[in-house]
C-alpha cells in the first residue's frame, strides 16, 4: 500500500469538506446534537449557580408556582 502525504492547506481543506457535507447530509441530527448541548451548557450553569445563592422553602416555591389569583 503506498503512502500518500498532504501538507497542512490540503488536510485543511479535506476536512473542512468533509464537515461541510456532514453537516448537509446530517442536518437534523447535528441540530439535535447542538439544542441538546446548548441544554447540558444551561443546566451546568444554573446549577453552579444554584450552588453559590440562598437557599429558598419549599412553601415559596410552590407558591410561585401554583395558580395566580
């Protein structure tokens, strides 16, 4: 089997093509793939900080959430 070499513009450009048509062909699973990121991002980040604000009752919660009057 013979070795082929690519300088660094050629690697460049093949990967940069082959992203592109994966991105086409794939498109609802990498949209998918991005909300659920951007979900793991938000999360981690309200949980951090969820970690360094007072703690609030559970009453207070719930009545925030029940129906308004």
């Amino acid at each position: 089997m013979s070795e082929i070499t690519l300088n660094p513009d050629q690697l460049k450009e093949i990967l940069k093509s082959a992203i592109i048509e994966l991105l086409r062909d794939n498109r609802e699973e990498v949209s998918e793939f991005l909300a659920e990121l951007i979900e793991d991002v938000a999360m981690e980040r309200a949980i951090a900080e969820g970690e360094t604000t007072e703690l609030t009752s559970r009453n207070s919660i719930f009545q925030l959430l029940g129906p308004k009057v």
